[in-house]
C-alpha cells in the first residue's frame, strides 16, 4: 500500500471513487468523521464539487455529504481495492414480508411489574437529522404541542402528549448522528437522553439511509433506556421494490422494530403501542453487546469487556449506563471520563488496554470502536434489507441537482429562487393580504373611533387608544402576512432540502465572513424585514454561527426603509434616484461585511462548524407539518406584538402627545418628545442634522420605519419644507444615519427573544454608534471634498 501513501481525498476528481485509508484530524471533528461513516476501507466516491470550488459532495454507503477541502484533506485515500466495504443489502430478491407489526412476539415482557398506573410515561424522538422526527412528533401528539426552549439555549423544545393517551408526554429533540455530541443542538439531545431519562426512546430510522442511521441505533442500545425502532420513510422504500425483514431485525437488536411511514400516517399506531409497552413495561433492549469475538481476532471485543469490568462500579456510582461508558472512556471522550472519577491506576490500565487495542486491530481508538459498530450494521443490513437499486427519489434528486447545484447553473438558479419569493412575498402574496389586513384594521380604528367619540370618552383615554394601541399594534400587525408568507417559502425550501443545498452553494464565500453556507438565507431575509430573518436563523447548526447572523442582519437594509430613501431621494437628488438607490444598498452590504470581518477577528473567533452536512433526497414537504410551521410562527410574533411591542407603541404615543405638565397637546413643538429630541439633537449636529424635527421623526423610525417619512411631513409639511432647512449633503448623512441605525422595535423583540436582554441593547446601541460615525465620515468626505 506504500505506493499510494499522500493521496487524500482532496485529489480526487469529480465522478472517481477511492478508498479510506485512515482519517485525519483530531479531536471531536475528528469523531464527526467517523461517526458520519467516513472509515477505514468505506468506499467513497466525489460526486461534485460546489459552483465556487469548495466543498465538495461525496457519496458513501449510498448516502450524500458535504465536505470542505481543508477536512477532505485529512482523510487519506487509495483507489478503490477488492477490500473496500461494499453498501450493504441484498440486491437479490428475499423472501415475502410485509413487516408491519409483530404483534408484541418480540417483548420480553408480556406481563408482570408494569409501572404504576398513572406514571407519566416520557418519550425522547431521537434520530439523525431528516429522518422525519418532525412529521412524526406531528402525527403523534396533532395540534396539542407545547413549543418552548431548552434551558439556557435557543433550540426549540416541542412537548406534546401522544394523542388518545393520558400520561403520556413526546419530546422531539434535534437531530444527532451519533451521541458524541458536535454542535450544541447534539449536546442537548444527549444530554436529554442521559440526564432527562426518558422512561423509553423512539428512536426514528430513516430505512433509505438504514446504515448512517442504525449507527445511533447501536449507540441508544448501549445505554440501556427502552427502546424501540421506527423504520420511517418505508413507503419510499417498498415503493422502488425494497423490503425489510423485520423479524430479523428484532432478532438481531433486542428491540421491537415496527415500519411505519409518518408523512401518509401509516404504521403509528403500532409504533404508540409498543412504544407504550417498553416503556410501560421498563423493557431494556435484549442486546448490548456488538463486538465479535472473532472478527480481527476478538481485538475491540476484549478490549471493550475488560474496560467495562475496569469501570462497572464508577459507571453505576456516576450514574452512566456500563456499556456506553465503556465505549466512550476508550474513545478518550473527557468528559464522560471525568464524570467517572476513575483512580490514577485505573486510568493507566485504561489506557494500557486501549492501547493493545489499537496494536491489534491496527486502527486508532477511535476509528476501531466506529468501525465495530459498523461492521455489526452491516451484518444486521446483509440479513434484512433488501435494498432497491437506485431509487426513483435518488434519481431524481440526482438528477435536480445537476441543475440546481451545478457548476454554472447553482448559484443563478439560487439568485432566481430567492428573487420569486421575494417578489411573491413582497409583491403579491404578502403584500395582498397586508392590504386586506391594514383594511380591516382601518375600518375596525374607525368603528372605535366613532363608538369612543359618540359615548364621550375623555380625549387622553381616546386619543390612547386610537392612537396608541391601536395605530401601533396595527402597524406592527400588519407585519404578520409577509413574516407568513415568508416561513411559507422557507419551510417548503427547508423541508423539500434544497436549503441544504443552497449551504453547499454558497459556503465558500460566506466562509471568508467566518460564517458558514446556511447563513446565507437569513441575511437574505434581511433584505426583505428583519423580523422572520431573525427567526429564521433558528435553522443553523451552532449558537455562535446564530449569534453572528442575527447581529449582521440589521446590515441588510430593510423594505421599510425604502418610503425614507423615496422621499429624500426624491426631494434632493431627483436626477440621480436609481443610482443613489443602489448606493445605498451597496453601503450597507459594505460596512455588514467589514463588521463581519470585524466579528471574525473579535467576538467571534474561531471557525464556523465545520461542514460535515448530509445532502438528503428532495422529498415533498407535508402541508401537516408546514401548516404547524406556520402556526407556531404566527403565534410566536403576535405574543410579542401584544406584548413588548405594545408597551413600546405606547410609551412613544405618550411621549408625543404629551407635555411635561402631562396635559395632551395637539401642538407637536410642545410634546415630551420634541424636547427629548431637543436634548438629542447636539448629538446630531455634527451630521447636520441638529433640527428636533428631524431627530423627532428618527426616534419615531424606533417604533417602524415607516414612520420616519410620516413624522417628518407632519412636523415640516411635505417635501419642500425639509428642502429648506437642508443641504444635500446632510440629505445624504441623514440617509447613511437611516441606512444603519437601530432596526424597529419588532425587530430588537425579535432579537431579544433569540439572544436576550444584553444583545439586544446591544444591537440598538451599536448600530446607532456605527450609524453614526458613517453618516459623520460622510459628512466630513463631503465637506472636504466641497472645500477643495
Ligand atoms: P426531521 O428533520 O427529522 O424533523 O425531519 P422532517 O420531519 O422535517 O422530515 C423531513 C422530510 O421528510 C420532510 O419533507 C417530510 O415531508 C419527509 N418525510 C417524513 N416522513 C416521511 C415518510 O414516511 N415518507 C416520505 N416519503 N417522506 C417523509
Ligand atoms: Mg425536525
């Protein structure tokens, strides 16, 4: 093998396959790696590389992922040998099964010891990502879903009791691989596993992908929690021909395993009843142990029993299911290691054990152990699957992403794709039903208006509610159809996986930010209303990649700012319009990616999660699961429209309509906030833009941007009044200052919501000062550049 020694993966061409020879790198990347299925002697071929040149998507065990060049690099390859581990399945047709429900043949446990009646049984829907956690959690508990956070991070927690039985509770957690966690979503569903104890796991199969998946099969086996296998997605795979023998399977896990399709609801309420009897039951899967005895002269199987004797009675001290910790203390996993609290002495021996070990079986710790776990999947997978060829779904996503991601067509065909939803939502759609939605609430306002008029109610009481609940909650009320409109898009681009293929697209420049390719979509969102770009940034892979979108994203400039560019453009530079316009636009792009770059080298040092990413088929969205999308959405703005929002509309409806003898005053010169803007104005002097008018209708863009041209005709009465207490030149600081300055108050909600109280001031404090200095270095090139 000498001969092919330097080759890594990186030198591979698009459409050849190699050969793993070892894999690179170190560390919890490293275990990424492995855990995807990128081992010794896997067979792996290039499909293609991104339009950009980086990454590049490979295949293996008949599954798609993404690598950047910089991780391809690390894993060494040699062409393609007779020993190369072939995809499992049989290709040959086996014997009929029809494999839905074995009628409880496979419980240990048919009766005795049950737990009390009444005991709240909690189920933990575990699985890889895309293997459909979502419709099922959907078509297991319907509409009755508690949406919340997990503690002290932003990953969406869903609860929700299984429909038709009390005492029950589902939690749908994020997407893992393996339980060696990666980014913090992974930590929170191990950690859900091993500390919530859930009385029983549905552990989610996707039976296209069965190999990937049944890797965390192997690893929820090892702790020892109940649990039971749902093969999801089994109407695809009996659709192209495929089967499962799931006898066998049961056999060969120790687990019932029950087919089920949770999109067409088929099989699931086989999977509730026995997902209820495990757990009812406390029936622990049969089978723990996957190592041979034989296979590489029992290496892994000595070593791995020898540990577990080694560490039997910590493990139960700390409270870590034996096994799993056994594995995991020979992968070196520090954390579990240290939750033992082995002696010095054990940890030598530990070691010593490990490292025969590794001189037997002739691969690192790490690769030997994954490498254990898969040669036990592909047994279980040579016995029971009978796998299509190609499936129709592959083929056809095969043959989608020759376009929509190919070398000259992926990035126009993206640029095209975000244009028809920004003009669907912005345009028509959303736009349409905003009309409707600003009509009624006129009509409503009116109705109220005159009832209020007619019964006599005091004018402050009056003018509050008119003009302060009402004209500020309807302003931001009318947010609601595009905010809609746009999860409507986004939810089918993410569910249907082209969004995964939009990362693969775009990573490479998004990259050079510090950021990684799904970041794109929200700062594209951006452009459109900050609210749902926010919100969409629930979708990336780490907090730290989240945390730096949501702070770039005032950067994009908004369609709200556009009536304030209109109206200056307008008034001073009429000839130029188009060209200021794109300007602008240009600007903000600018300074969002100094302030990126700015990120990079400060608060947000380090890399984005490296991108191990999985290409799934293109699949249908469910409209169950989009509608519930759109729902959760839907509700989650209007709670903060009638909640933080209205205290802000109302605190500036006070402000302006009132005088510091609390009297309501019609004259706007006299309100509490013309002398707050007042106070305000020195600050803006240096811009040239000291007037209080001015600074008035500012502050007023806090509550909606919109507002910025209203105050202004109000307070100066249309164009020409501004005209005349400005020059151009403070025209254009003015729209630098408006460019950038803090997003409306519905925005800041939405970022308090997803990052906190402090980042959130943040935002408004930093982007006022970086608006400020850029509107004053205009003013200064501008000065200068006229003095000359
Ligand atoms: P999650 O990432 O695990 O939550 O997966 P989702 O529930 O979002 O499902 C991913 C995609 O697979 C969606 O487009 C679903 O509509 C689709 N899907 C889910 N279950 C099935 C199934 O049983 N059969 C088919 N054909 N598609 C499914
Ligand atoms: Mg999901």
């Amino acid at each position: 093998m000498n001969e092919v020694i330097g080759m890594n993966l990186r030198e591979i061409q698009e459409g050849q396959s190699a050969c793993v020879v070892t894999v690179g790198g170190s560390g919890a990347l490293r275990q990424h790696f492995l855990d995807m299925g990128i081992i010794p002697d896997t067979e792996i071929k290039v499909v293609q590389y991104a339009p950009m040149g980086d990454p590049v998507e490979i295949c293996l065990h008949g599954y798609e992922l993404t690598l950047r060049l910089d991780d391809a690099e690390k894993i060494e390859v040699a062409p393609v040998s007779a020993a190369a581990r072939r995809s499992a399945g049989r290709q040959e047709p086996a014997g009929e099964h029809l494999g839905l429900g074995e009628g409880g043949r496979f419980h240990a446990k048919g009766s005795g010891d049950p737990l009390p009646d009444g005991t709240l049984l909690t189920f933990a829907l575990v699985g890889n990502q895309n293997s459909g956690k979502t419709t099922l959690f959907n078509q297991l508990t319907g509409a009755r879903q508690h949406v919340g956070n997990f503690p002290g991070v932003t990953v969406d927690r869903k609860d929700g009791p299984i429909l038709g039985h009390r005492n029950t509770s589902v939690t749908d957690l994020p997407g893992i691989y393996s339980m060696s966690p990666y980014s913090s979503e992974e930590l929170v569903s191990r950690d859900f596993v091993l500390h919530d104890k859930p009385r029983g796991i549905i552990n989610i199969v996707d039976v296209t992908n069965i190999e990937r998946n049944l890797y965390l099969t192997m690893q929820l086996l090892e702790m020892g929690t109940p649990v039971v296998v749902a093969l999801n997605m089994m109407d695809e795979l009996t659709g192209n021909g495929g089967s499962v023998d799931v006898n066998t399977m049961e056999n060969m896990l120790g687990v019932p395993v029950v087919p089920i399709s949770a999109a067409k609801n088929q099989g699931v309420q086989e999977l509730v009843d026995h997902a209820i009897h495990v757990a009812k039951f406390q029936e622990r899967p049969q089978r723990q142990d996957f190592c041979s005895e034989t296979e590489h002269n029992g290496a892994v199987h000595r070593c791995l029993h020898a540990v577990i004797h080694l560490i039997e009675d910590h493990a139960r001290a700390a409270g870590i299911p034996v096994r799993f910790a056994a594995c995991k203390a020979i992968e070196g996993d520090q954390l579990i290691i240290d939750q033992l609290g082995l002696e010095e002495n054990e940890k030598e021996t530990l070691e010593h054990i490990t490292l025969q070990m590794e001189r037997e079986r002739g691969l690192d710790r790490s690769a030997a152990i994954a490498d254990m776990r898969f040669s036990f999947i592909m047994k279980v997978c040579d016995a029971c699957v009978r796998k299509p060829g190609e499936s129709r779904e592959h083929t056809r996503s095969r043959k989608l992403d020759r376009v929509l991601t190919g070398k000259y067509t992926g990035i126009p065909v993206f640029i095209a794709v975000m244009g028809l939803v920004f003009y669907l939502t912005f345009n028509v759609i959303g736009a349409g039903l905003q009309g409707l939605l600003e009509t009624g609430i006129e009509a409503l306002t009116g109705i109220v208006d005159r009832a209020l008029a007619s019964a006599g109610v005091n004018a402050a009481l009056h003018g509050l509610i008119i003009d302060g609940v009402f004209a500020g909650v309807g302003s931001v009320l009318s947010f609601l159809p595009i905010i809609v409109t746009m999860f409507l898009f986004l939810s089918l681009l993410e569910d249907s996986g082209y969004i995964a293929r939009v990362a693969f697209v775009m990573d490479k420049l998004l990259r050079k930010l510090g950021l990684s390719g799904r970041s794109i979509v929200p700062l594209l969102i951006g452009f459109g209303c900050t609210v749902p770009a926010v919100m969409a940034t629930r979708t990336l892979p780490s907090q730290r990649d989240r945390r730096m979108t949501i702070l770039l994203t005032p950067f994009m400039s908004c369609t709200a700012k556009l009536p304030i560019y209109a109206f200056f453009v307008d008034a001073f530079f009429p000839r130029h319009k188009a060209l200021i316009m794109i300007g602008l636009y240009l600007l903000s792009m600018l300074i969002g990616v100094l302030i990126a770059l700015l990120y990079k080298k400060t608060l947000f040092k380090g890399e984005a999660v490296p991108f191990v990413m999985e290409l799934p088929n293109y699949r249908l969205p469910s409209v169950r699961s989009t509608l519930q999308l759109l729902w959760e959405k839907s509700r989650d703005f209007l709670q903060r429209a009638f909640s933080v929002i209205l205290i802000a509309t109302i605190v500036v409806w006070f402000l302006q309509s009132f005088n510091f003898r609390f009297d309501l005053t019609g004259d706007p010169q006299e309100s509490i906030l013309a002398s707050v803007s007042g106070l305000f104005a020195p600050l803006f002097s240096p811009l040239g833009l000291g007037d209080w008018r001015i600074v008035t209708s500012l502050i007023s863009g806090f509550m909606a941007k919109e507002s910025v041209v209203s105050v202004l005709e109000v307070l100066f009465g249309a164009q020409g009044g501004v005209a005349a207490v400005m020059s151009s030149l403070s025209a254009f600081s003015l729209l630098v200052f408006s460019l950038l300055y803090t997003p409306c108050v519905a925005a800041v909600a939405s970022v308090r919501r997803e990052l906190g109280r402090r980042w959130a001031l943040y935002v408004v404090v930093w982007q006022c000062a970086v608006a400020w200095i850029a509107a004053l270095l205009v003013r200064l090139i501008g000065l200068a550049a006229g003095a000359l």
